[in-house]
C-alpha cells in the first residue's frame, strides 16, 4: 500500500510522518503548495529520513516518494498515477 498526500498546508506535514512512522511509503504530492511552504514540507521530510532511515526521491518537481527503512522498495513507474513521469 502506498498512501498519497496532497497537503493544502504546512499542518498537514503531521501525516506524511503518520504514515512514514507505521512503515508506509508516502506518495507526496506539493503541486497544490507555494515554493516555499513545498520547501518546508522537503526540509521536515529529510530530517524524517535522516531521523528514521529510509529514503526519499524526486519523481517530478513537487512530487517525492518517501519510503521507510527495511520495505520492498517500490519504482516509481510501478505507481499508476507516474507512468507518464517516468523515462
């Protein structure tokens, strides 16, 4: 399962680490943000993965899949929604 976020706000920060924490890949979406609130929401994301392990990647400008430590990891063009992302 992966979990897909769209956050409208920093506040919602709060549950891409939720889901990150219990072990599921997070799906980030910041199209809907400013440059600079999707600037935070990155920062906050980088300390979860230096903090918890893991790995965060870059599928598209505003786009970042998080994975947590010890899962199957999950290429980006396995998800539906990035097939047209991906080379």
């Amino acid at each position: 399962m992966i979990k897909t976020l769209r956050p409208e706000d920093y506040n919602e920060v709060l549950h891409v680490g939720h889901f990150f924490r219990k072990g599921v890949p997070v799906l980030m979406d910041l199209t809907r943000l400013t440059d600079d609130v999707a600037r935070q929401m990155v920062d906050f994301c980088a300390g979860l993965i230096c903090g918890r392990g893991g790995e965060m990647e870059r599928l598209d400008k505003k786009i970042f899949l998080l994975q947590p430590p010890a899962r199957p990891r999950i290429a980006a063009a396995h998800i539906p929604d990035l097939a047209h992302i991906v080379d």
